[in-house]
C-alpha cells in the first residue's frame, strides 16, 4: 500500500472509529437538554446580582448570617439533598476543595433541602463532610431560584452571584480557583462591600430575579422547590407514556406537579408522596 493509500484508509479508519463512538455514547435526554438550557439561563441571569440575605442554622448547633461574613471571605452555598445522585458524587471534590482551602477566608456552606435531621447527619457521616451544612426548609432555595439539585452559589466579596452552577461539579478547581484567587486580592486591597452597604442592597433585592416562564412543569406561581423537583423527576407519568412527570405535559401531570407545588408533603417520604398522587391521579388521563 503507497502512502496515499495508506492515509487514506487512516482517515477513513478514525472517522469509522469516531462515528462508532458517537454511537455508543448515551444521548441527552429531553430533560437533560431542559437542565442545561436552565442552568446556563440562569448563570448569566444572575452573575452580578446581590446575594440574598438568609440565615441558617448549621447541624453543629451554630448559626450562619450571610451579611455578617459577606465582604469578609468568599462563600460558596451548594444546595443539596441525600436523595440525590449528582450531590452525592460531587461531596468528596467539594469537601477536599473545602480542605485544601481552609487556612484562608473561604467558606463552603451545605443547605440540604427540607430533609429531616438525622436524615442530613446521615448522609454527612458516611460520606465524611467537613464543611459545614443546615437545612433548609424552602425559603433559602427560593430566593436563589434552586429549580434542580446540586446547585452551586459563589458569592464574592463584592456581596455578589459571581459562579451559579446547576449539576454536579467535577473538579472544583477549574470551578473556583480563578474567583478565587481574583477574591483574595479584592480582600488584600480592601475594596470589599461593606456589612451596611450589602444589608441595605440586599433589603432592596430580597431574592434573585425570577422571569415569568415555565418552570418544571409549573407556574411561575407554583415553582416547584428542589424536594419537588427530585419527586417529579422520578415518578412515572401515570398516562401511560415513557416520561417522568417532570417533563411531562399531559393533564394527569399537570395535576400532580400543582399538587407538588402547592400541598404540603412535610412529614411524608417521598415514596408515600408518590404513592399518593399515583393513587389520586391514575385515572386522569382515561
């Protein structure tokens, strides 16, 4: 075979080769797509916004005031949940990324969502977290418009949305390094917000802005918060078709994510949740 030949077949060997694996690799799912298409909307959305004020009592009993540490040490809030697979495979990244960082003003701060307390202490044991973390029980993941979990929040010294990430993070370095390091020169130059300056900014901007779209499958009205999110993921549409009620749209769907988005389910766990609306809404799409 001359050398013509020979990069001929190579060429058409590697596109072989890549159209195999194109093939192989698992495709986005519509609510993959919906995700992304979310997250990256809401990363420009809020960059640049003032952080909202919250407070937060931690599971070692103490408690966190954004504004008495804004302007002070970059705070990163990642919200999550033990039911959640994507939380659970970034904690390690996120907790070494909290280690190596932890002779410097730099605070990571876990808000589980409206889990119960041993539920949360759980979940921090076996998988040995040392940052802190409090639940919350759906407030604070609305003034940051949490529509998915994990969902990742840094908040510069200038007390504003600099990082908002939805998805697991898989190498927190690239993720916050460069805020950073940008952060700590901020704070060695003191050009920070001051603690009265960002209160009286962040009473003018009690939550993030929200746009009057669809979100989940619900209202604006009646977003669903990230306990919702995971329940609608996960339950099978009781029409009879293939799709998670989340994406679903049909009238039996529509129904289940208003009821998620506007009866209380506190004090049941999802599975009797779903149990529960698969027996109220089974018939709805007869």
């Amino acid at each position: 075979m001359n050398k013509q030949n020979l990069g001929i077949a190579i060429v058409l060997s590697g596109i072989a080769l890549g159209t195999f694996h194109y093939e192989l690799k698992p495709k986005p799912s519509e609510q993959d797509l919906q995700n992304m298409a979310q997250g990256m909307s809401s990363r420009i959305k809020w960059r640049g916004q003032i952080a909202p004020e919250f407070e937060l009592k931690t599971t070692r009993g103490d408690t966190f005031r954004l504004s008495d540490n804004v302007g002070k040490k970059v705070i990163v809030l990642n919200f999550f949940a033990s039911w959640c697979e994507p939380c659970r495979l970034e904690m390690p990244e996120l907790d070494r990324y909290f280690n190596d960082h932890k002779g410097e003003p730099f605070l990571l701060l876990g808000i589980d969502s409206q889990e119960g307390p041993e539920t949360v202490s759980s979940f921090v044991k076996d998988l040995k977290i040392d940052f802190p973390t409090g639940i919350d029980s759906g407030p604070i993941a609305e003034k940051y418009g949490v529509s998915g979990l994990p969902t990742t929040v840094l908040i510069g010294v200038d007390g504003k949305v600099q990082f908002y990430e939805t998805g697991n993070l898989a190498n927190a370095d690239v993720a916050f390094d460069p805020l950073l390091n940008k952060n700590l020169e901020l704070l060695t130059a003191g050009t920070v917000i001051s603690t009265e300056t960002y209160r009286a900014l962040a009473q003018q901007q009690p939550s993030l802005p929200q746009t009057k779209t669809e979100a989940n499958g619900a209202s604006a009205e009646e977003k669903l918060n990230p306990r919702a999110v995971g329940i609608a993921a996960r339950m099978d549409c009781t029409c009879g078709c293939d799709k998670k009620v989340q994406i679903c749209t049909c009238n039996a769907s529509t129904k289940i994510k208003h009821a998620l988005a506007t009866e209380n389910i506190d004090g049941k766990s999802d599975a009797e949740v779903m149990k529960s609306l698969n027996k109220r809404f089974c018939m709805e799409a007869m």
